[in-house]
C-alpha cells in the first residue's frame, strides 16, 4: 500500500475520516490497504482524541469494489489462503474495535466492502447506495454470522442465498442502512453522526458498543444483567446533582465541594 491508498484527516473534532482512495479499482481492498486500516486503526484505539470513526471511498462510484481479485490472481493457491485467514483475523478486528465505526456507503459495496459495511456500528448511504453480499455466486458464505442481527433472520436470507443487489432505499428500509442520506451528503451525514457521537461521554459509548458485542447469542437477564453491572462499576456512577447539573442549573463538581 502507499500512503495515498488511505487517507486521514479530522473533518470535526474527535472525528477521524479514513478514504480507501484507489477509484480505478473502485477502491478494491488490498491486503496491504486491510493492514493499513487496521494499523490506523491500531493507533486511533489509543488516541484519547479520536472518539469516532468515519470509513469511506474515494469518489461518488464506489464504496468498495471487494477484495482487489488483481492481487489475489497473482498468488499462488498457498498465498491466498494465507491471505484469507490473516484477513478473517483483520474483519474481527474491526467489529472489535472499541470506538464507534461509521461506514458512508456512496455508491456500490461489493464483497468485502459489504462485509466491512455490515461489522460497522452505523452505516450511512442514499440513492446510489448499492449492497451486494457476493459469496453465493461463487460456492462461498458471508455474513451468515452477523447479518441476522442487523436486517432479522428472513432478510439475510434472501440476501445470503440470492446474491442480489439492494438499492439504497430498500437497505434503508430493512435496516441495512442506519441513516439515509440525500444524493451527493452521505458523507456529510456520515460525519454528523460521528460529530454526534463523539459528543458523548467516551466511556459510555465504550462501554454500550462493548455490552452490545458480548450481548450477543446470550439470554435476555444475561444482557440485563451485565449492563447493570457495568454501570455500576466501569462508568464509576455519579450523584443525581452532578449527573443532572445542566438540569438542576449548577456546575459539575459544586456538589462535591458543597460537601468537603
């Protein structure tokens, strides 16, 4: 990967927008291009001035085009399972990845770009949007372990076992699209979702994505449980005054020396 196939930058603060920027491929995934996301990544998870993340690609025609067959064809049978396993390692990664994630899906996702899509927290697309998960059509399966969570059991049906594209306003209609956006501001909207996030106190929002990741496939009282659990605990709870400051017209931390 060189340095121009993933741009950065912070359109708001706590923000980070990464751009997969190869639209002649239609911004097809390398391998070298998955490491460098996870590599970023990597960092962002430990950079207190990051509390959301925004993935794109680079133009108006494609969010992702899948993993970039080109390389794999050049790779022998050994190569590309190689590549494969590292890969399943890097998507876990990603749904992992303990701040929020923001897809802005302008135009078509393909393959692994639907996968990358489908592990984000929030995804964001319009008119041009176009989802296509594509391992049926060539005697593989994806998403069968996530998907239903997203869009229920019936739709990731159809999707899994057709293959067939779905337009924007219909993955916004079964769920597969969180925020639907005009032609042309999904990635306006995508980064005003992540500036209302980043908004939020960084250990909440640690802590909800990581009660949603390990709720799944438990019983109910378990999911109940464990969110009490950490609320009392990791988000260190705070009085009712100081909670509520803004409501009850006083600055955080006047309860406290009210006291002392």
């Amino acid at each position: 990967m060189t340095a121009a196939e993933l741009l950065e930058s912070s359109p708001e603060p706590g923000v980070l927008l990464l751009t997969f920027d190869r639209p002649a491929t239609l911004n097809a995934i390398s391998l070298p291009l998955q490491r460098g996301l996870d590599e970023r990544l990597d960092e962002a998870a430990r950079d207190d001035d990051v509390r959301a993340v925004v993935i794109t690609g680079a133009g108006d025609r494609a969010f992702s085009s899948g993993y970039d067959l080109g390389e794999l064809r050049g790779m022998s049978s050994e190569e590309q399972l190689e590549a494969m396993l590292e890969r399943e390692e890097l998507l876990w990664r990603y749904l992992r990845f303990p701040k929020p994630t923001i897809a802005a899906v302008q135009g078509v996702s393909y393959g692994a770009g639907t996968l990358l899509a489908a592990c984000s927290d929030l995804r964001v697309g319009g008119p041009s949007t176009s989802f296509t998960v594509t391992a049926a059509k060539y005697g593989g399966a994806n998403l069968t372990w996530i998907l239903d969570t997203v869009i229920g059991a019936g739709q990731t049906r159809d999707l899994l076992m057709t293959s067939r594209a779905v337009a924007g306003d219909e993955a916004y209609r079964i769920g597969l699209l969180t925020r639907y956006a005009d032609s042309g501001s999904v990635l306006d909207e995508a980064i005003a979702a992540a500036t209302q996030i980043a908004a939020q106190s960084p250990d909440a929002i640690r802590e909800i994505k990581s009660l949603l990741l390990a709720g799944q496939g438990s019983d109910l009282r378990s999911r109940y449980d464990r969110e009490n659990t950490v609320a009392r605990t990791a988000l260190r709870p705070r009085s009712i005054g100081e909670t509520f400051a803004g409501f009850f017209g006083t600055r955080p931390g006047a309860e406290r020396k009210e006291r002392s």
